[in-house]
C-alpha cells in the first residue's frame, strides 16, 4: 500500500511547483473567506461607535480592504480553478502517455486474454478520474479543514453556547448527506451501466448495420434500442429522486440552521449574554462550516472513484511484458533468411493442450514453404513464433543460426512482412496506409510499392487517388483492394523473411488471381512461408508441409504428395 502511495504521489514531482502555489491559492483564498466577517464584526462593533467623520472615513478605507479581499479570493479560485485543472491534465497526459507505451509493450497473449472497450477504459474515464482526485482532492482537503476549523476557533471565542448550538448541526448534515450520497451514488452507478449497455448495442449496431439491413431488422434494432432506452430513463428517474432529496434537505437544513441561530441568538441578546454584531457574525459564518461538510462528502465519493481507477491503472501497468529483448541482445541489420525450428514446442496457456510438439523444420534462405493442414492444427501460431508474437515453450527458432530470442524484437520484428487474411487499415488515407511499411518513405517510393503490389491501378481511378480516404478499416475498398495495399506496405518494408496468413482465402477467383500475381512478385528472392486454404494456389510451391496435431506429418511438392495418398491428399480431394 506504501510503495501505491508513493507511486501516486510521484506524479506531483514535474509539477510540484504547480502543485504548491495551488495550495498556497487555495489556502490564501480560504483565509480572506473568513477573515472578511471579522472585518464586518469590527465595523459593526467598533468603528460606528467612532465620531462620524472618522467613522465615515475607517469605514471607506475598510470598504476598500474587503473589496481588494473579495479581489483577491476572485484571483485565488480562478487560479486554482485553471492552473489546478492544467496540472490535473498534466498528470493525467502523463498517465495516459505511460499506460499506452505500456499497453504497446504487451505480448499477443495479454491482449487475446482482454476486451479492448475495457482497456480503453483505462485510458479515458479511469484516469479522468484519477486526475480529478490529484487536482480537487489536496485543494478541497485543504480549504474545506480550514474554513471548517478556523470558523469553530474564531466562533467559539465569541461566543461559546452559540457555537454549540450552531455545530451541534454538524452530525445531523453529515449524517443526511452520507446517506442520500450513499443512495446516489449507487444509481448513478446504474446509470453509467444503462448508458454503457446503450453505447454496446448502439456500436454492435451500427458495426453490423449490413447484417441488420440485408435481414430487413431495422425495425427489431429500433425497438432494442427503445426498450434500452427507457430503462436508461428509469435509472435516470431513480438518481434525479436521491439528489432532489439530497440537495433539498441540505438546503432546509442549512437554513434551518440559520434559523435556530438567529432564533437562540435572539434570545441570547434578551438576556445580555450577547451583541448583535455577534449574532450578525454567527450568520456571516453559517455558510463556512456547512460548504465544507459537504465538501468532504463530496471527497470521500471522489477518493472512491479516484483510488478504484489508480488500482485498475496499476493492474495495467504491474503487467509484466513477456515477450523483451534479452539483456544480451544483438542488433541486426541484413539477414539472408535461413529459419531453424529445432525441437520447439508451444502452448497459449499453462492448463491448456501443447499446440505444437517438438517441430524439427530447416528452412533456407529465398525457400518457397507451403504450409497446410485442417483448421486448428497449428499452422498460423507456428507462423506467429517467428516474430516472436508468442515464446516457445521449449525449444529454440534460429535466424541465421542465431536464437530469435537473443536478436533486439524491433530488428527481428523489421526482417519479417506479413500479409494476413484479415487486412487491417487504419482510418487515414491510402498514401500514409502503405507509408505505414516503412514510416519514413517517400511518396515517390510509396507509389513505387503500390506498383509493385499491382495496386497502382486501381488507386489511381479513385477520386482522390493516393489520398483517398479509405473509412474506418477500408470499409470503402473490396477485399482485393485493401490485400493489395497490405501487400504494397510489405513491398515498402522490403523484409527478407515473408508470411502470407491465408492471405487470399476471402476473395473471388479474380481478386485472388490478382492478388496472388503480386504475392508471387513480392516473395522473389525472399523466404516465405504461405499458410494455405485453399490448396490450389500452392501447387508451384518448392515445399509443402502437411501440419497436423502429430506435427509435420507429411513434406515434400504438390504431386509427390498426392502422389503418397496421404493426408494431404485427403486435404486435397476434400475441398
């Protein structure tokens, strides 16, 4: 718990001199707040009783001084208000900036174990409110014990039975506000779950808006989304209950309180146990001791929030990468391309079943490999140990006679093109999508790429050529478009080693024909392994390897294996 503390409070320390002048505001602002009533106390009680021109003139001046205060407290809660919310935002970009580095750093096995609207979650609303806390916590903390003890300290020596009767107060306020904050907060916590089932199923939706359209069902979606929504309505019923409630009873009590004041000093005054200026200073005092009450409610509801989202922050963040580089790690620059699977074995989790067993494989550079078998036998996770996408679990994968996990993974990692079947664009333009092989290219060597991936033709008749904007996930291109450009961004990365994830398997006879021209351009003079579905597009290969749950069962070309009437012609015949 110490070592949490800490980290969190660590966060302060590019910004502590920040942090400090917000405190210093927030306390300077808290003591004109009460000093403002002792001024009036002294006016009231002192200054009237002067001459009246020396009266008159200590009046104006005082006049002035409170009106600088008033300035003065105007200038400290904007400061807090701006610079407090800057440095809030501050931590909560460095924050942001520290869990997405991190999140980068995770293997495939952490994400194929996690939602990816949770761990956005991480990065958005966890850490609002975790800044929210860093910002509001100190400064309410701060103001709220200061003005609740200074006006105890500064009533008391006025007058003793009054300050009694006033805070005995106190427990009541808390004890309304604890509970209809209790009461709040729980449906609001509803609430959030309404609207959170409301933004799925608009997003499952709308993302399958095709499926919803070609079946006819928007009539359906409509009235899932109206019943959805009158249950958001109801929670939303329910919350705006407790905090009429909440708000209503405090403000009866807090002008109950002024009531009972007035009246108990009413009555103190009858018996000369009390100057009116005094009453009249209690009055001033009411709002000093009641703001800060609730504001420590309102705290406690913010620590909640804030502590919860630090805790689900470092769940993230004390998620150890297991896939680094090894301290004795080389850099690479060239490789030939030759690839060694020498005893290796491989399984995702401990409790479940060895993917692959013990798999002897020798590859050699500008080699040609094939590779086969029924769904789930291993093909694409025997692809995915080559760039370290996962660790063996025994065994060893060599690069040129060197262990994979002995070279640095960005150098391994820049070696190796893949092109997989699912083709994944980002929502930019078609010039920066196929820069994205190689960040620093030119558009001259982009659209060099795009010609060699026999994708230049097809870009060139969009509207806007090269800076078409392409949708969300290339939603406005065919299969055989958005595989072509996946294929351009390998020709621009330009890697020695290459793996075609059933990277045609989706499209139709002409597409595919297309597609596998520039596959076949882009795989010269490179080592290539094709994982294959459709059996028929690799019947030129040098090499095929038949993988199933007994490991490389069969190897050889395409007719000395049907030629065996093995697995692979069984594959074959059957598809």
């Amino acid at each position: 718990m110490e070592h949490r503390w800490k980290r969190l409070v660590a966060y302060y320390r590019p910004y502590v001199r920040l942090f400090l002048s917000d405190m210093v505001f927030a306390i300077l602002g808290a003591g004109v707040t009460l000093a403002i009533p002792l001024i009036v106390r002294y006016i009231t009680t002192n200054v009237i009783t002067l001459p009246g021109n020396e009266a008159l003139q200590l009046i104006l001046k005082l006049g002035a001084v409170m009106v600088a205060m008033v300035a003065l407290e105007c200038f400290c809660n904007f400061y807090i208000a701006y610079f407090g919310h800057i440095m809030g935002a501050r931590i909560e970009h460095d924050m942001r900036n520290e869990i997405f580095e991190h999140y980068q750093k995770l293997s495939f096995t952490f994400f194929d174990n996690q939602k990816v609207g949770q761990l956005l979650s991480r990065v958005t609303s966890d850490l609002f409110d975790i800044s929210e806390l860093l910002h509001h916590g100190p400064e309410d903390l701060v103001i709220s014990l200061i003005k609740f003890v200074g006006s105890f300290i500064i009533l008391v020596r006025i007058n003793t039975t009054l300050t009694v009767i006033t805070f005995a107060f106190v427990p009541v306020i808390l004890i309304y506000a604890l509970y209809f904050n209790k009461k709040m907060k729980r449906a609001f916590k509803r609430n959030r779950a309404r609207i959170a089932d409301i933004n799925s199923q608009i997003e499952d939706s709308l993302s399958g808006v095709r499926a919803v359209k070609s079946f006819g069902n928007e009539a359906i979606e409509i009235e899932k989304f109206h019943e959805g929504n009158e249950r958001f309505v109801e929670s939303k019923r329910t919350s705006y209950w407790y905090m009429g409630l909440y708000h209503s009873g405090l403000g009866a009590l807090t002008t109950l309180v002024t009531i009972v004041v007035l009246v108990a000093g009413a009555c103190l005054i009858t018996v000369t146990h009390l100057d009116v200026t005094d009453l009249v200073t209690f009055l001033l005092y009411i709002n000093n001791f009641t703001e800060p009450v609730k504001k420590l409610i309102n705290f406690t509801e913010q620590f909640q929030n804030g502590y919860s989202g630090y805790e689900r922050f470092l769940e993230i963040m004390d998620v150890e990468p297991d896939i680094v580089d090894a301290p004795d790690a080389v850099a690479v620059d060239q490789v030939k391309g030759d690839i060694t699977f020498d005893n290796v074995s491989f399984k995702y989790e401990e409790k479940q079943d060895t993917v692959l067993s013990h798999i002897d494989l020798q590859v050699h550079a500008g080699d040609y490999v094939a590779i086969v078998g029924s769904s789930g036998g291993g093909k694409t996770t025997l692809c995915s140990l080559i760039p370290r996408f996962y660790d063996v679990d025994g065994g060893r994968i060599l690069l040129d006679g060197t262990d994979i996990r002995k070279i640095r993974l960005r150098d391994l990692r820049n070696q190796i093109g893949i092109v997989q079947q699912d083709v994944y664009l980002f929502a930019e333009n078609i010039m920066e999508n196929i820069r994205y092989g190689r960040p620093d290219a030119t558009d001259e060597e982009v659209i060099r790429a795009a010609k060699l991936a026999n994708a230049d033709e097809f870009i060139t008749q969009l509207p806007d050529g090269y800076l078409t904007d392409i949708g969300q996930r290339g939603v406005k291109l065919s299969g055989g478009q958005k595989q072509r450009l996946s294929i351009a961004r390998v020709f621009l990365k330009n890697p020695a080693i290459l793996i075609f994830d059933e990277a045609t398997s989706a499209l139709d006879n002409e597409s595919e024909k297309i597609v596998q021209e520039s596959m076949e351009e882009l795989a010269k003079g490179r080592t290539t392994f094709v994982i294959a579905h459709r059996l028929s597009t690799i019947r030129n290969a040098q090499r095929i390897l038949v993988l199933t749950s007994k490991g490389i069962e069969e190897e050889g070309t395409h007719e000395e294996l049907l030629a065996k009437g093995g697995a692979y012609a069984k594959l074959y015949h059957s598809r």
